[in-house]
C-alpha cells in the first residue's frame, strides 16, 4: 500500500505545480496583451528612470590627486616634520610619502602675502599650493581675503612655545592698567605676538577697542615682541605663548572643494606627517640640518633655535584640539571665534565671524578610527616649580561679571582658563564665600580633568568683585 501511495502523491504535487504555473503564466500573458504600446513605453521608461536613480544614489569615489601635492609653510621650522618624511623638500631616495603613493613637496613663504598667493594660485602649478601651514591667529587675520577659496583648517601641526611674549614694567603692570583708559602697546597689526598680549589684557578687562598699537621703538608700558636670543628685553618679562601652551596653535590649512575632493590624500598626508613628528623627536639637530640644505634655507643654527619655539602635535593632541576626546574647554572652535573677534576690534578684519567655524575635522576623525587610544585624555601637565622658591605675583585678575553670580558659568571660566594658562596656578575666590569657591573650584577640576595643584582658593575676592580667578605668575 505504501508504495502505491508515495508515487500517487508525487503525481499529484505535480499537478498542483502545473496548475499554479499556467495559471500565473496565464495571468502575465492576459496583462501583457492588455497592455497598449504607448502603456508598453511608459513602463519601460520607468524601469529606466529607476536605473539612473540607483546610479546617481551610488557614491562615486573621487579622483586620485594624479599630481604633486603642494605645502608652503609660513617659516621653515615648520616644515620640518614633512622635509623629513619626504627625504628633502621634494621626495628623495627614501621618501615615506612616496612609499604611500603621494608626490609631495614643501615650500616655505616669507610673508602672510607668499602663503595667500600660494593658496590662491593651487597646487597644480609652480609655487602654487594646496595646503597651508600657519598660525591660527595669521589664518584669521587673513581669512577676509581667502573667503571665496573657503579655507578650512584640517590638522594641528603644534603650539607654540615662547616665540611670542608680552613685555611691561613688572608684574602688577597688567592689574594697574586695567582700570586706565586707553592703552599703548608696541607691537604690529596681525602678528601672532600682537594677538597674544591683546588676548592677556582682553582677560584683564581691557578689549582690544581700548588698545593703541604704536610703533616698536615708542616707550610705553607695554611691548609685544616676536623673541629671538639676539633681541634686548624691553621691560620684564610678563608671560610668553609657553605660559599659554595650546592658545596659540600652529595649523594646516586646505581650500573647501580640495578637501572634499582629495580628503584621502589629505588623510596620508597627515598620518605620513605624524611619522616626521615621531622621528624628529628622536632627534632634532638632524631634522634641523636637513631643512637648512633646502635652498634659501637659513642657517642650521637659526633653524634649530625656532624648533626649539615649536611644539609639534601628536595624534592625541589634535583629537583633543578639534573637540573629539571631550572634557577640555578650550578647543580650535573657541580659539577662532576669541581670535575674531579680537582682530575684529583692532581693525584687522570687518565682518562678522562665519556662523560655523572653518574647521574640518574629517581627516583627524578618520585617523583616530584607525588609532582608538588617540581620543583618549593626556594626562594633566605638571608645572616646574620655581628654581627661586619666591611667592608667585598677580599676574592678571579675571572678575565675573557684576550681579549675582552664575555658577556654571564661571566653573566653565575656570576651565577655560585653566586650559590657557596650562602652566600657570589660578587663584579661585567668591566674595564672603570661600566655602562656594572652594566648591566651584572642585566642580571644574572634575568636569575638565584637571590637576588638583594648579588651583587653589582664597578667601577674599580681589578689587571688591563678586568672584574672581587670579592667574599666579610662574615665579
């Protein structure tokens, strides 16, 4: 009986499939001849209409950059790290670019002008270039001029480290001239060391709007001076971009429709950077020597000097600059629009600042993904202790504003501060309140990570304000 059934079963399955077929087949048929032409050609465009909707939907890559890419540098030490990576200013014998399929070269500007005509020119021609390397505070100054390019800041080269200072009388120069009119300062519109002392007396109370520049030889209470080892002092040395060590970035910067366009070749430019970074470190006398065969090269001796003015970034450095390891208060976003609006008050440039900030941070995320550990936090700096022993001074005193005061504000202050002066202790005081000091004092050293030694309080806030953070001198 089994063997009857199982064949009679198959036949019938059989059937059924048949029956289905013929009927849907039947169906398909029945429409097919239903369908009119001009209905046959409306669906035929359809089908093609869906085709070039999923071609344009799909990403097309864009095309390697099949020529030289060009950096200038506004100052040779900057260069240092790529003529390193690239045996020479052009790829030499061993050239670690070359090695990741890049034709790079470096050149060097001798003024703001240089690094502009350069940019504006591009990198497919002979002195032209596709990437900038240069002050923040210089970019900003200059960005009015560059606006149709679009340029936008893509790496943290590094920060400088006592090139620039700010001169006075003595310590308390700063706390006594808050409370004057206006101010004279020696020192040239545009100039990292300009923007350095109108930033240090912004925080004092004193806006650039109350700030006279005059000329380098004029005596008056305060001088702004790009330091060299063959320069006299002009007064007592108040505080240098070392006291301020990541307010004055040092940035790469690339036109908008280059970085969309070659945003991969961007990408190996900066890890093959941080690779010249690395190998510099282990020896800076050779790095120096290097750039100084590069012709019109200064002397090796000058060279070596400025790389000692320079702090160059590291991966980790640039994730916490560009705001993607958290926690720290004083980012590149801050920094540009404090910048602007400085220069802005000096005259130096006249229109608002853009509504978001030119920073483009695609080639620093793509090159943590690929270094987790880089988005995580350095741990805090510890500061040299004076060799003297003496009391720190005053060296400015940053009042909250009048009123009652707003706590989170001024634990976000604190922080901001104390990413500014890295090196430097803050005094933290709220009038008749020392308990409420000392608690906003914790609030930011947990909020910020920052180490417990370089805050402190007291109980009686300075020139009767409602609260207070004094910035201590490193001596």
């Amino acid at each position: 009986m089994r063997r009857l059934v199982s064949p009679l079963l198959f036949v019938m399955l059989a059937a059924l499939g048949a029956s289905l077929y013929l009927h849907y087949d039947g169906d398909a048929a029945t429409t097919e001849a239903a369908t009119t032409p001009a209905e046959k050609a409306e669906r035929i465009a359809a089908k093609d209409k869906d085709k070039d909707k999923a071609k344009a939907t799909t990403p097309t890559p864009p095309p390697a950059l099949r020529r030289t890419l060009r950096t200038v540098a506004l100052g040779w030490e900057f260069l240092t790290p790529g003529v390193i990576a690239n045996g020479g200013s052009t790829p030499g014998a061993v050239s670690s670019y070359k090695m990741a399929g890049l034709d790079t070269s470096f050149l060097n500007a001798p003024s703001m002008e240089d690094v502009e005509s350069a940019l504006a020119k591009g990198g497919a021609v002979a002195g032209g270039a596709d990437i900038a390397i240069l002050p923040l505070s210089s970019y900003v100054a200059s960005y009015e001029r560059l606006r149709a390019l679009a340029p936008e800041v893509v790496f943290v080269v590094g920060w400088s480290r006592g090139r620039e200072a700010l001169y006075g009388k003595d310590a308390s120069t700063l706390t006594r001239l808050a409370a004057t009119g206006t101010i004279k300062l020696t020192g040239a519109a545009a100039q990292p060391e300009t923007f350095l002392a109108l930033f240090v007396l912004d925080l004092a109370g004193v806006p650039a709007s109350r700030v006279e520049l005059v000329a380098k030889d004029a005596k008056v209470p305060l001088a702004a001076t790009f330091r060299t080892t063959k320069q006299a002092p002009p007064g007592k040395l108040l505080v240098t971009s070392a006291d301020l060590p990541h307010l004055m970035p040092i940035v790469a910067v690339a036109p908008h429709g280059f970085i969309k366009a070659h945003a991969s070749e961007l990408e190996t430019w900066g890890r093959i950077w941080l690779t010249g970074v690395t190998r510099l470190q282990t020896d800076v006398p050779d790095g120096g020597r290097q750039v100084a065969t590069i012709a019109g090269a200064p002397p090796v001796l000058q060279i070596i000097e400025a790389l000692g003015q320079i702090e160059f970034a590291s991966l980790r450095e640039n994730a916490a600059a560009a705001g993607l390891s958290g926690r720290g208060a004083l980012t590149l976003d801050e920094i540009f629009r404090i910048t602007w609006r400085i220069w802005r008050d000096t005259g130096v440039i006249t229109t608002p600042a853009p509504e978001v900030v030119p920073l483009h941070t695609g080639v620093i995320a793509s090159l943590v993904r690929t270094e987790p550990n880089a988005a995580a936090v350095d741990a805090p700096r510890s500061r040299t202790p004076s060799a003297d022993g003496k009391r720190p001074e005053v060296l400015l005193v940053v009042k909250a504003p009048a009123g009652k005061l707003d706590a989170e504000a001024f634990v976000m202050r604190i922080g901001f501060l104390a990413g500014v002066f890295d090196r430097l202790p803050l005094r933290i005081s709220v009038k008749d309140d020392p308990k409420t000091a000392t608690l906003l004092m914790e609030m930011a050293r947990d909020r910020f990570g920052l180490r417990p030694a370089q805050l402190s309080t007291t109980k009686r806030a300075p020139g009767g304000a409602s609260a207070a953070i004094e910035v201590l001198s490193a001596n």
